[in-house]
C-alpha cells in the first residue's frame, strides 16, 4: 500500500472511531437522580408566561370536541383561552383563576361561572381535572414528587433518566429527556401495574428561555378520556393579559 493511500486509511478509520466515540459520549447519562430532579424543576421554573396557539382535542366517551385555541397563561393562577371552530369562527372563552372559573359560550351568549374543581370542569368539558393539572398540561410540567413518595427505580433506559416512585397504594413512573430535562412520559400505575393516568410529551424545542414541548397528550385509559394539545407556536416571558370581561347582557349561571 503506498504512503497517500495509507494515510486516507488511516485518516477515514480515525474519524469512524471518532465519531462513534462522540456519539457515545452524546448519549452518556451519569447524572444523580437529584441533579435531575433539579435541572427538570430548573427547567419548568423558568416558565413564568406562556402564550400560544395551536389546536385542542378532548375525547370521551359522552362526546369528542376539536378546534382551535389562544392562550395565555401567567403561573401560578392565571389562565385564558380563546376556542375557535372550524374557519377560526371565535365560540368560546374560558378564564380560569385558582378561586373561579368563567366559561363563556359567544355563540349562545351564555356562561358558566364557579370554583375551578374537577366536578365542574368535568360537567362542561367531561374531562375531570383540577386547576394545577390543567395549567401544568399546557406547559408541560408533568408529575409530582411528593414528600411520602419512596424511589423504587432510578436508572438509564434508550437514552432517558427513568425514576420509579411508591406513592401510597399507587406508583409513579417518570422519563426524562436527559438533554433538555423535558419529563417526556409520566405515568401512575395502579394495581397490577395498571395505568390511571398517562402524560406523553414530544416534539420538544427550544425557545430560547428554555426547551418546550409542542404536543401534549393527558390519557385517562380507565375513564378513557384525554387531552391533546398541539402547538403551532408558542412564547414563552413575554407579557399576556389573563382578564376576560363578561358582556353585560350575558345569561350566567353560577355553580
């Protein structure tokens, strides 16, 4: 073999190895399951307002509803979101606050004023869930680890830190992206191991202040209702307006 042919050789072998060896490196996780924990609680901290559009998809079995949606969102107790029907016409606005929710039907002119508790939400949406899980599901924050919470599980799997929980009578699950501490999969596990509640996040991007996911999927399979939110855009800091005025000629009904 002559001297130019062996030095391609040897220079193509070199960068095989070296980009193996930096894929590997790529992928290493050898994080604590506290440094985790704090860079996933880091990350959801530093959404202070969010403001996006995209679409909302609820299934249940009374009905299944799909449409359009505007949001802004100041933590830790503002919410308002602008629903649209098909060819953007404008039906619906709900404002939600930790001590009271408006939902406001602009096509009947009618609206539903009460607490913002599951039973409510559930009457008008069929989907049961309280005011920190309905924010949380817009800004991707999923999962709880609670003071009486006990680590069963804490390890590495296809490149995501995954921490199993004892939480009582049931069990907490917990993957997460390990670049950008995204939780991608959180879910409680029931008796058998049987899932209650499911959240999945994906397509995860960078906003600039921190890393956001833009398709957001809360599953019940016992109850089989959900939740899906997919972003077209989103912001996240800039300055939003959570108030909604009801028009004076509204018929309100207070639950």
């Amino acid at each position: 073999m002559n001297l130019p042919i062996r030095i391609l050789v040897v220079t193509v072998v070199a960068g095989i190895i070296s980009c193996s060896v930096q894929k590997e490196v790529m992928r290493e996780r050898t994080l604590s399951l506290d440094e985790v924990m704090h860079n996933v609680a880091e990350r959801n901290g530093k959404i202070n307002t969010l403001r996006g559009d995209g679409s909302i998809t609820i299934e249940s079995p009374e009905r299944s509803s799909n449409g359009g949606f505007e949001l802004n969102l100041r933590k830790p107790d503002s919410v308002l979101v602008e629903f649209s029907g098909p060819f953007g016409i404008h039906f619906g606005t709900l404002m939600l606050a930790r001590q009271e929710f408006v939902f406001y039907n602009s096509l009947d002119n009618k609206a539903v004023v009460g607490a913002p508790d599951g039973m409510t939400l559930s009457a008008l949406f069929n989907l049961k869930m309280q005011f920190d899980e309905i924010l949380k599901a817009f800004t991707g924050e999923f999962g709880t680890v609670s003071e009486g919470d006990t680590l069963t599980l804490f390890n590495v799997e296809d490149g995501m830190y995954v921490a199993v929980y004892k939480s009582g009578e049931y069990q907490k699950e917990y993957r997460i992206d390990g670049d950008t501490f995204v939780v991608l999969s959180y879910r409680v596990l029931g008796e058998e191991g049987h899932p209650l509640v499911t959240a999945i996040a994906s397509q995860v991007e960078e906003t600039g202040e921190t890393a956001m996911p833009m398709l957001l999927r809360v599953i019940f399979p016992v109850e089989r209702r959900s939740i899906t939110i997919a972003y077209d855009d989103v912001s996240i800091n800039d300055a939003v307006d959570c108030f909604f005025a009801l028009p004076k000629q509204a018929d309100v009904i207070y639950r």
